[in-house]
C-alpha cells in the first residue's frame, strides 16, 4: 500500500488499442505519465489465449495498472521519473491475468459454495436472504467470470451498489448461407450487471458496463494509503490478573513479604495487554523501543530453607 493518496487515470489511443497511457497525480497535479506499448508477438500470443479484444484489452490493462503500483508500494515521496515507458515484450505476465480467476469483492464463498451479494430479488429469483439480512445469489466461478460487472482492481473507484441479476442467453449454431441447421439453439444462463450507482453522478454510467479503464473517459482508480487499525482503550486485563494471582500464590508459599513480582508502572504493565501491531506500539515510549520488559521486575527469590 501506498504511504502517500494517488489518483490512476486512463487516456486510450484510440488507433492503436494496446497502446495507451496511465496518469498518476492526486487533486489535480500529475506525479508521471506511464506509456504502456505491447508488441505484435505479444498480442498474437494474447489473442491465442484469449479470443475476445475486450478481455485482452482488460488484462493488458490490469498488468500495467498492477507495475504502476508496484512502483509506488514502497516509494516514500513520488521522486520518480515524469515519464514512464512499459513495453510488454513478454507476454507471460498478461496471461496470468488472462488465465486468473475474476477478483470480485462482492463474492463471499461459504464452505465449498460461492454467493453473489450484488444481486437483486428483481433480478435473479435464485436469490435468497442470508442469515445476516443480505440477499445473496448462488454463483460459480465460470458464471463470474463470464459476468460483464468489471474486476475490482479495473473497476472505478466511483462506481458503488452494482445489481447484478441472470439472464438466459440464446444462441444459435453458425450455419452456412443456404444450409439447414442440425442441431436446435442452445441456452446459457450468465450473470449481468444491470445497474449501479455513481459517487459522482456522472451520466457516463448507464448500466457501469464501461467502468473500466478503455471504457467511461471519467475512469479512475484512487488508491490510498492504508489506515492504521485502532487499538482499543481497554481490554479485558487477563495478564495482569494471572500476575496477581501468582504473585499472591508465591506470597502464601513463602511469606507475605517476599513479592514475586514488583511493579515499576501500572500503565506501562497494563500496556502489556494492548494490541501491537508496530515497533513504536511495543516500547513503553516512542523514545525507548523493545522496553515493555522492563514494565514489572521479577523480584522473587525463594528462601533458603
């Protein structure tokens, strides 16, 4: 994750489908430019393994989206060239997005079954209501994957409460001009998205088919940096219970005076009991890491009997 908010947007060369640029910038000033290019070899091997232009499209982009990333993961300040060439040479790294499994945050799999949450009743009368209150719908990995409702890491950041519903496909066999069919036209049921909502109610949206990067010219994809989790005020004081209680044990064996235990500071031994979750939360003080040791003293030593 990013230590600093950035906005990807998407400018398509419209001649030249597999060429096209990345911006990155945040509230109006661009950090740099990526120029994304595939070679000819390389789109000859996409489109071996992927016939249809928008999902060799769609995983060309989620390669490039996923390098520039990759290049601001660990970047502490955007000192990083204006300017950034990507030329795809290889096309091993596209085919694994091309060979992956959709990503979908409204997937949630319950035991060995897979749900859809963005569905609706209206929609999809095989959508039922969850234990929680959610309307959820049976789904499989091939129905998403087919589903036209974009990846998480292309969709827009923009774009919020997808309706994702079924539909029953019909197609029929290619047949010769002239010639008779043979075999009857067959039905697919597939998943479709045929609504969802905008942040900023652009009319772009329609259906939100198109809110992926080549699509909506409004597209973008804010990343930003990752919140610290929270750590309670208080928990339940487990540890220093169980050190009073040995204490006290230790106390009755050998004599009220001789305390096993000696507290240096109540708030530095409570700390023990806290969540810690980075090296300034571990010590006592920012100023003093790798001491909450030295919160309590094991003072105890058995008499000589």
């Amino acid at each position: 994750m990013s230590p600093f908010p950035f906005v990807i947007q998407y400018e398509p060369n419209n001649s030249f489908p597999f060429q096209f640029c990345i911006r990155v910038g945040w509230q109006g000033k661009t950090y740099f430019t990526a120029y994304v290019e595939a070679g000819e070899d390389v789109k000859d091997a996409l489109f071996d393994a992927e016939k249809q232009v928008d999902k060799v499209r769609d995983s060309v982009a989620r390669w490039a989206i996923h390098e520039v990333e990759a290049q601001l993961q660990d970047a502490a300040d955007v000192r990083i060239p204006e300017f950034v060439k990507l030329k795809l040479s290889d096309p091993a790294p596209v085919l694994e997005f091309v060979a992956a499994q959709k990503e979908c945050v409204y997937q949630i799999r319950e035991a060995r079954d897979l749900f859809c949450v963005a569905t609706n009743a209206k929609f999809d009368s095989t959508a039922v209501v969850s234990p929680g209150g959610k309307t959820q719908a049976p789904t499989s990995k091939a129905l998403c994957r087919a589903c036209d409702l974009p990846d998480t890491d292309i969709l827009c950041s923009l774009l919020t409460h997808p309706i994702v519903g079924v539909a029953d496909v019909t197609s029929s066999p290619n047949v010769p001009q002239g010639a008779t069919a043979t075999t009857p036209p067959s039905t697919i049921r597939k998943r479709m998205l045929y609504g969802a909502m905008c942040d900023e109610g652009r009319k772009e949206l329609v259906r939100g088919v198109n809110c992926r990067p080549g699509g909506n010219a409004c597209w973008r994809r804010i990343v930003e940096p990752e919140q610290p989790s929270a750590v309670p005020h208080y928990t339940a004081p487990g540890l220093t219970q169980s050190l009073d209680y040995l204490d006290a044990i230790w106390r009755l064996k050998f004599g009220a005076r001789n305390n096993l235990i000696r507290i240096r500071s109540a708030s530095a031994t409570a700390a023990l009991e806290t969540n810690c979750s980075s090296r300034e939360e571990f010590s006592v003080t920012p100023q003093r890491p790798c001491r909450r040791s030295e919160a309590t003293e094991c003072a105890g030593r058995a008499p000589f009997r």
